[in-house]
C-alpha cells in the first residue's frame, strides 16, 4: 500500500523546475497548480479530493512542470515510480483513473488553446473563497446532478454525455442523454483565466447557450466571460431540457 502524508495549509507540496518520481492522490483538502510565465504566477487550476497530480514523474525524469501548494490543510498518498510499474506489470487496469486525467489534461490545454487562440493569458488568478453553484432548472438537470444543485469547487470543470464505451471518461458531471443527443461526451467546461471565469464549449455539435448567448457547435465563439451573478446555460439547442443556472460569487 501506498504511503499517505499530510500538509498543511499554505505548503509547497511541489516546486516547478524540481525533479522529482513521485505523484500524489488527494484523499481530503485541495491543492492549486500554478507556473511562472515571466515575473508572473498563472494559477492553471485547483484540485480537490479523488484528483492525481505529479503523475508525469511517474513515466519521464523531466523538471516538474508546475508549482502546487495545499490551499488547506491536505493529505494525500504517495504514488512512487516502482509502486506504478508495479501496477502496471500485476494490475494494468489499475492505472486507468491516473491515465483518466492525464488524457484530460492534455484535452483541457487543447480547448485553452482553442477558445483563447491569439490571445495570451498571464497574471494571478485567485479563486473564489466561495464555490460556484450549479442549479438545476428543468427535471432532466436535476436527474443529471441527482440534486437540485451541486458545489463547483473544482477548477476546470468538465461537463459531458455519460459514455460507457470508454474507459477513459473524465466528466466532473455526466449527463445520461438519448438519442437524439443533446449533450456531447466532451459537452463544455467551466474554467478560469486571468481572475475571470468562462464558459467554454469544447468539442459539441449542437452548442451551448448562455443567457442568450451561442458558442460552439456551427458558431465561431466558444467562450462567455461570467460576470458574478447568476447564468441561464443549456447545453445543446433551444429545446434542449438540459438547462441549469450558473452562479458565480
């Protein structure tokens, strides 16, 4: 079994630029991901309970490529180099929830690149002391959350079609949607840049609205900027029953 550890609060749990073999599972507390572009810090995310990160220590001997820093007191358990290869000669399949997020990842810096192409993003991003909220509006929402509204406390946020031919999805909330399908396996995402939040449409057919605003599928705008208050989105076309209310502090 895997070692566990803990930090507190404020703690470089990584330095970018380090080397390192070692990634860490997060079993309580919240971490954030940051680099240095310039003189400046550009904070890429925030990571809470179930999520992997150092996992390219496991498979190159490259400098860490970011910093991460316990943004509460947070345990994890420690995932060495000879304890993944390990895993992967005895028990392969139990190295898929760490591939999960590496695939989305790599998938998430392509929709950045895509939705903000020309468009540089530096400066210091400070999360919101205050989650956003996810409401649901139609019985359709509520049956996809299982609740009539859910905390986002994780930054980026993946939103998608349940799809249970691959092994590899990595939505944060999946979506059971028939035929005709509504909703795409990588549908949207809810992210922040440069201290400001966005909706981003990824890779859908049919878009996504917001407040009455179209992006994705045939339009050529796939992000919104979301001032703080609260936003009407659906996912797919106007008749689409997969609409919910977007809070943001």
């Amino acid at each position: 079994m895997a070692d566990t550890t803990k930090f507190k609060k404020g703690a470089t749990i990584i330095h970018e630029g380090t080397t390192g073999s070692h990634a860490y599972l997060i079993l309580s507390g919240s971490v954030e991901v940051s680099k240095k572009v310039g003189e400046e810090k550009l904070v890429l995310s925030r990571l809470v309970k179930g999520n992997i990160f150092g996992e390219m220590s496991l498979v190159d001997e490259k400098p860490r490529s970011a910093t991460i820093v316990a943004l509460e007191d947070t345990e994890v358990r420690v995932i060495t180099r000879d304890r993944f290869e390990s895993m992967l000669e005895q028990n392969p399949r139990a190295v898929i929830p760490l591939l999960k997020q590496v695939f989305q990842r790599v998938r998430y810096l392509n929709q950045m690149v895509t939705a903000f192409c020309g468009q540089a993003s530096t400066g210091t991003v400070e999360l919101a002391t205050k989650p956003l909220q996810l409401r649901a509006v139609t019985e359709e929402a509520e049956r996809a959350m299982q609740g009539k509204e859910i905390d986002i406390t994780k930054i980026p946020f993946q939103i998608g079609r349940t799809s249970k031919a691959s092994v590899f999805g990595s939505n944060d909330l999946d979506i059971q949607d028939t035929e005709p399908y509504q909703v795409s396996r990588c549908h949207c995402l809810i992210t922040i840049v440069d201290n400001e939040y966005y909706v981003i449409d990824t890779v859908s057919s049919r878009g996504t609205l917001v407040g009455e605003i179209k992006i994705g599928g045939r339009e050529e705008q796939k992000r919104v900027l979301l001032e703080s208050g609260k936003h009407r989105i659906a996912l797919g076309g106007e008749e689409s029953p997969y609409v919910f209310d977007l809070v943001v502090p």
